[in-house]
C-alpha cells in the first residue's frame, strides 16, 4: 500500500513537472513569435510582406541591415540613443540613490511629506508635462539638444527610480552603518562603500526597466527634438513609414536593430534584476 502511494505521488509530480514545463514552452513562444516575425520581415520586401507577410524567405535580404545602418543615417540615430539615454540613467541612478538613502536613512521634518509629493508625481501622465517642461528648456537653451531630452527622462523617471531604492535601503541592516561610524567612516563613505555596493539588485532593475522605457520613448523624442542629425532610435524608424515612402523591409530592420542592446542588457544583468524585483517581498 505504502509503495503504491509512493508510485501516485511520483507519477502526480511527473505529470505536474511536465504541465509545468509545456506552459512554459507555450509562453515562451507566445513571447517570442512576434520577434520571429518582425525578423523574418527584416529579411524580404516591401511587396513580398505585403503579398505573404507570415512567410519565410526562401531569398533573405541581408541587404536591408546594410542599407537601414549605413544609407538611412540609422547608425547616427544609435548613436544619438546611446547618449541621451545613457546620460539620462547615469545621472538618474546618482541623483536617485541619494535622494532615496536621505529618505530611509536620514530622516528629517517633513521628509515623509516630500516623499509622498514626490512618490504622487507617477500619476501625472507625460502629456500634462510637455507645455512646462518644453518651456524649461527654451528658458535655460536646451531644447533640440540630446542633453536637454536626456535631462527629462531624469525628471520623469526619478520618482519610482528613488522609491525603489529607498525600499531597498530601508531593509538594509542599520548594524553595518553603525559598525562603519565607529571604524570613523562619514556619511558619505558609508554611502558610497557600503550602501551602494549592497544595493546593486536594485540599481540593476532600475538600469533595465529605465533602458527599456527610454530607448523605446517617442513622445518627448519628438516634441523636444527637431533635427535630423539629433534624431533617437525611435524618430528614426518612424521615417520608414510615412504618406508618399513606405518601406516594410527597412522599419523591421531597423527594429531588430534596436531590439538587440535590450536583449544584451537583460542577458547580463537579468540575475540581478531578479533580485532587485523581488528585494521587497521578503524582509530580513
């Protein structure tokens, strides 16, 4: 009878690890059906995608890649990405990590208050903050500058990127700071060779979910910038398609393109970004 249960028990758990797999296997390629797809039009015309859009070409056009990246300015467009959302995160994690250390560390009269007005900001969507901050720029000269966009991706995405922190940081032992005081480190010290090594989960999640949101941003991209030669990523496969020149071909590649820094950055740092996201869940 015993080993009769023992049988059940191991088909029962059998058959849970293989649904368990194939939901997996079917999500998988839930998810990544539309890449194959936005892939296998990268390599074909604009008349074959029109004609069979869901075939795979049997005469694949590498040629697009070349002509997307070197003929439509398509690599100074990554370039202009690259900057403007590299220097946004930059500044974005510094400014963040030390604002979110002095709201879980440091407390201060009506620090609980600035947080909640800061925290609140995330409700206001980004078309009630095109008008003022549009004329933030003309004011101090930024605007159709890749530094002055870079600046408002920092404005709008700091509120989350220092509630995320202060919740890592407020879960961190208050036992180490105390041991780096009395070894004669200062605040400053402690936050910079204690605190943000530990808090790297955290730093990693706001590093992914921030380049994703950014390097895929338009609506700022194309209100704050009017040059052809400052254009992003974005702006830049919007000139694929238009009312007189359509090139389904040429847009695919482009996204590929763009999709492929994304894909890298969430190799390398997935692990982390793992931990970070689930650094609040368990405390101790």
């Amino acid at each position: 009878m015993i080993s009769w249960l023992r049988k059940s028990q191991q088909r029962g758990g059998l058959a849970a690890r293989c649904a368990e797999t194939l939901m997996m296997l079917g999500y998988t390629l839930f998810t990544f059906s539309p890449l194959a797809w936005v892939f296998t039009m990268s390599l074909k015309d604009t008349a074959l995608i029109r004609s069979s859009p869901y075939s795979i070409p049997t005469d694949p056009r590498w040629a697009n890649y070349v002509d997307v990246w070197v003929t439509s300015n398509y690599s100074q467009y990554f370039i202009n990405s690259g900057y403007a959302v590299g220097l946004a995160i930059a500044v974005l994690i510094v400014v963040a990590a030390m604002a979110a250390y002095a709201f879980a560390r440091m407390p201060f009269r009506g620090s609980e208050y600035i947080f909640l007005a800061i925290f609140t900001s995330i409700m206001l969507p980004a078309q009630v903050l095109l008008i003022p901050l549009f004329q933030l720029l003309v004011k101090y000269h930024l605007i159709n500058t890749l530094t002055g966009l870079a600046l408002v991706y920092v404005a709008v995405q700091l509120p989350m990127a220092i509630y995320i922190l202060r919740s890592f940081f407020a879960q961190i032992p208050r036992e180490l700071a105390e041991a780096a005081r009395m070894d004669g480190c200062g605040e400053w010290k402690i936050f910079w060779r204690i605190m943000m090594p530990i808090a790297t989960p955290a730093i990693s999640t706001i590093l992914i979910v921030n380049f994703v949101a950014l390097w895929n941003e338009f609506i700022f991209a194309v209100i704050f910038i009017q040059d052809e030669g400052k254009r992003t990523l974005p702006l830049g496969v919007m000139k694929f398609v238009g009312d007189v020149y359509e090139d389904l071909g040429h847009m695919a590649a482009g996204l590929v393109i763009s999709i492929i820094p994304v894909l890298l950055l969430y190799v390398f740092f997935s692990e982390k970004f793992i931990k970070g996201m689930s650094a609040g869940a368990v405390k101790g």
